[in-house]
C-alpha cells in the first residue's frame, strides 16, 4: 500500500474540493480540502527542490523523463493532487498523485496508479492507431476535395469512435460502497465522454482509497508549470477538480462516503 502513516492534523479547510452528482441517491457528494492543503504545500515545495517526480529514487537512477524541466516549457506544466485519509487501524496517512501521463509515463513509485489497466490499454490501442495514422497518411498524399478523401476521413473518425468506446470501458470505477462499474455507466450527462476521464488526479486518489479501504479526510490539487495555454491554470495554484470531466463521475466515486 502506498500510504505510509504520518501523524498529522486532521483539522483544515472546509472550502469544497471535489464533487459531483449521485444518481444513485439523487443527490450531489462532495469531499473538503481538509488537512489536504498543508501537504499539497509540502509536495509542491519537494517536487521543486527535487527537479524530478521520482524522487524516492536515487538520482543516478532517476528516469529523465520525470524532471520537473519539460513542465516549465513547450508542453507546459501538470496537475498533482494528495489525499489525506485513515486507514482501518485509525492511522492517518497522505497520497499522491499526478493527472493522466508524465511524458508517456503512466507509473511512477511512490505515486497512485491510474485507474485503468495500462497494459490492456496499450495492447488495445497500439495495433488500431497505427491504422488511424495510416488513414491520416494516405488522407495527405490525395488533394483537398477528392472524394477518397473524405472516404478515409469517415473510416477514420469511425475507427477512432469505436476505439475510444473499447478504451472508455476498459476502466472500472470503484467507489466506498464496494461496487466498481464500468466508466460508460457512471459518467453523468448525454454529451460524449471526454478523452483522458478517469485520469485526473482525484479519481486517481479516490479510487485507489477506494481500493484498499481507506477513509479520505480531505483532497487537495495543484497546478505545477508553465501556465497553460487558456491561462486558467498557474504555477503552485490549487483548483478544485474539473467539473467537464471529473464532475461527471465524482458523485459515483464518492458515493458511500457520506453518513446514511
């Protein structure tokens, strides 16, 4: 288990962190900053000192893919987020997480994994987009307005749609009344499923929680980086989950938490 148990205040802030509606119990569950804060402070502070997410390795085996370098440049910067929870015993401890992929990296030690099996995710994906930029080759070498092209560029976007749907339900979204169901069936809305849902840094956390019996006390997430490209998000900023992808699956993931 990635928590290691610490002695911290359970006190904190009460501002909401995440949330989302429940369509099992009609009704909106949320979880507090609480504690959370002060160790997302302590994180930030530890990735800049360090200058790479793998810090529990040595830095002669520190993977460079994993510097802090790449998020203050082109690609600009990332979220992270802790998770302040008990476990069985009543012992509190903090995890950590980041958003989606590190510079194609999906694990990193010390850090919670991705809800989705990325083994089955890649044996999935790997063989299907190399059609789809097979399709986008062969779509460039035909001049604009040739009806070939608008035939490859059909049977692309069709491939893509069923590929996403194969992707969309190879995750499993747990929550704290022990059921997981598959993300197809929990996402809230009629609009489509935006790619990367699932992969931010509080169903991370949640789900991982979720996993191994821990009780989460408070959440907090941060922005780490050059500022993005929409300019809503900066360096050592902490924001409440998203609500276009993470608010439709929040109220699922939460569910159980609250009191009867």
């Amino acid at each position: 288990m990635l928590m290691e148990p610490i002695e911290i205040s359970v006190e904190g802030d009460g501002r909401t962190a995440c949330s989302g509606f429940c369509a099992r119990c009609g009704r909106a569950h949320s979880l507090p900053v609480g504690p959370a804060l002060a160790q997302a402070r302590e994180l930030l502070h530890s990735l800049t000192s360090a200058g790479r997410v793998d810090m529990h390795v040595n830095a002669e085996a520190a993977d460079p893919a994993l510097s802090t370098a790449s998020l203050f440049g082109e690609a600009r910067g990332h979220m992270f987020g802790v998770l302040v929870c008990r476990d069985q015993q009543g012992r509190t401890g903090v995890l950590k997480a980041f958003s989606g992929q590190l510079n194609g990296v999906w694990h990193v030690p010390g850090w919670v994994p991705p809800l989705v099996n990325t083994e089955e995710l890649a044996a999935m994906s790997s063989g299907v987009e190399r059609l789809i930029k097979r399709l986008g080759r062969d779509m460039e070498r035909l001049p604009e307005g040739d009806p070939g092209r608008a035939v490859l560029a059909a049977k692309r976007a069709e491939i893509s749609r069923a590929l996403m749907l194969d992707i969309h339900a190879l995750y499993r979204i747990p929550n704290f009344r022990n059921e997981a169901k598959p993300l197809p069936e929990i996402v809230l809305g009629q609009s489509g499923i935006p790619a990367g849902t699932g992969d931010c840094c509080a169903p991370k956390l949640l789900g991982y929680a979720a996993r191994h019996n821990l009780i989460p006390l408070g959440v907090a997430e941060f922005y780490f980086g050059r500022e993005n490209r929409s300019g809503t998000r900066r360096h050592g900023g902490v924001y409440t989950s998203c609500s276009q992808k993470c608010g439709r699956i929040l109220g699922h993931m939460l569910c159980g938490l609250d009191p009867a």
